[in-house]
C-alpha cells in the first residue's frame, strides 16, 4: 500500500476538513457527544477566527 500523498497548504486560503470515524463508522454515539463537539467548535470559531460549518453530519439513531 502506498502512503497518502502529502496534502496542499496555501496560506490564507480555506481548508477544507472533513471528520469521519473509521470505515465511515459513525463519530457520535450519543447527542451529548455530537452537542460537546459542537462546542468544541464553536469555541475555535471564536479563539481562532475560523469558519465552522456543520451540515452533513451523521448522529446515531435511537
């Protein structure tokens, strides 16, 4: 297998990252887990001066 090819860093141009769990697992067990990470978020949006944006996210069920 070969290694993944190192990713593009242009500075003050956007990034655009992409959270997922292994094998496209679901991240968030629980709506407390997905609410703090939604904090964490936040939290860097302010801190950092970043953009956050959040659709797409998959919770699990029950």
């Amino acid at each position: 297998m070969m290694a993944r090819l190192l990713r593009l860093y242009l500075p003050d141009q956007p990034l655009h990252v992409i959270q997922r769990g292994n094998n496209r697992d679901l991240i968030f067990a629980a709506d407390a887990d997905y609410q703090f990470y939604l904090r964490v978020c936040r939290a860097w949006h302010v801190t950092m001066a970043v953009e956050v944006r959040q659709p797409g996210f998959r919770r699990a069920e029950g």
